[in-house]
C-alpha cells in the first residue's frame, strides 16, 4: 500500500511539472502558479521535479526489490539532478547566470516574470537532497530505510515552511530573507511535501518489508 502511494505521488508530481513546463512554453498564465496572482514554479524547477517525479517511481520499485531496472535509471536521474542542481547552486551563490534559468522568460511567458530566473536557494537544496535519496536506495542493507526517511523529512520540512508563510504573508517563511533572496513558489512547496511524503512512505514501507 506505501509503495502504490508512493508511486501515485510520483505521478502527481509528474503532472504537475509538466503542467508548468507547457504553461512556460505556450504562455499559459494559469498553469505556472497553483494560486493566481502569486509566484510561478520556475522552468528549471519543473524541469528538475519532472525528473525527480520518475525518480521517487524507481526508488518505491528499488525499495519493494527484485526490479534490475531501478539500478540503472537511479543513477542517471540523480546524476543529472546533481549536476543541475550544483550548477543553479553555484548560479544562486555567486550571483551569475547559466542560460538554463533564463528558458522561457520571454515576450510569451506567463505575466508574472517572477517565475523566470533562478530557483530559490532552498528549492536547489532539496533537488540535492533528492539526489543523495535517491542513490541510498540502491544500497542494500537495513540502513537504507533509514537515510531514505531522513532525506524524506528534511524535504518535506523543508517544504512545509513557506506555506503557513503565504498564508499569514510571512516572506521570511518562503524563504525571502531580503530583496535579493529569491522566494521559494507555493506551488514549488507544495510539490516538497508530495515528494517528501512519497520518500517517507517509502522508506517505512521499506522497514516493513524488510523486518
């Protein structure tokens, strides 16, 4: 029952990002933010959560066993989140551009040009997160469940803390500790807890399943 959860937050997740991507692409105002009016999920950001969507899919097949799949598609996924990741990390921290973080941000993008550019800070940390999540469920043993629900809940905090931000108008809680940081979207939150509740789900089914 974890794993199908799991794996039902992973689709959810899936369409999510694509929904932002063509919202992106074709200008669609109403597919970039889950509430109108407010900050839009970043390109890069969806295009990262599409990726990590199909990789919370293999971590739930790695952790019920017996798949040879999920060993081969794992590494890849958290291979290419890594490398995007530490890049609009590096974006983030010093202050430069990479062109990925600017697709998009164009004459037919959605109105509100705050969802072009860089990703928050902490929206990059927990891709890294992911990552590491992602390649501790490929090794065996009974610690795996163990960093698979750590990494979980660090995302899901993580995630959970801009939105009573929103609610009660707080930047600080999304993350917009002055006016250069760059808040973390609702609707890039939201995603957070989905992604961090399918890596719980699957990291205590994994302790289940392997008792």
């Amino acid at each position: 029952m974890h794993y199908r959860v799991a794996k039902l937050l992973a689709l959810i997740v899936g369409l999510e990002a694509c929904s932002v991507m063509v919202g992106w692409g074709f200008g669609i105002d109403a597919l970039t933010p889950i509430i109108a009016g407010e900050i839009s999920m970043k390109f890069a950001t969806a295009l990262v959560f599409f990726f990590a969507a199909v990789g919370l899919y293999f971590v739930s097949r790695a952790a019920e066993g017996g798949d040879e799949l999920s060993p081969v598609v794992l590494p890849g996924i958290a291979l290419f989140i890594l490398l995007l990741a530490g890049v609009l990390l590096a974006s983030n921290l010093l202050g430069g551009t990479i062109g990925i973080e600017n697709l998009f941000a164009e004459a037919q993008s959605p109105a509100n040009a705050t969802g072009s550019g860089i990703p928050s800070l902490f929206t990059v940390i927990n891709f890294i997160l992911f990552a590491l999540a992602s390649m501790s469920s490929l090794f065996p043993g009974p610690g795996r469940q163990k960093w698979i629900r750590f990494f979980g809940c660090l995302i899901l905090v993580i995630g959970l803390i801009p939105i009573p931000g929103y609610l009660v108008h707080l930047p600080a809680l999304y993350y917009q500790f002055n006016a250069s940081a760059v808040p973390m979207a609702f609707s890039t939150a939201l995603t957070f807890v989905l992604l961090g509740c399918g890596l719980l789900l699957v990291g205590f089914a994994t302790t289940a399943h392997e008792a």
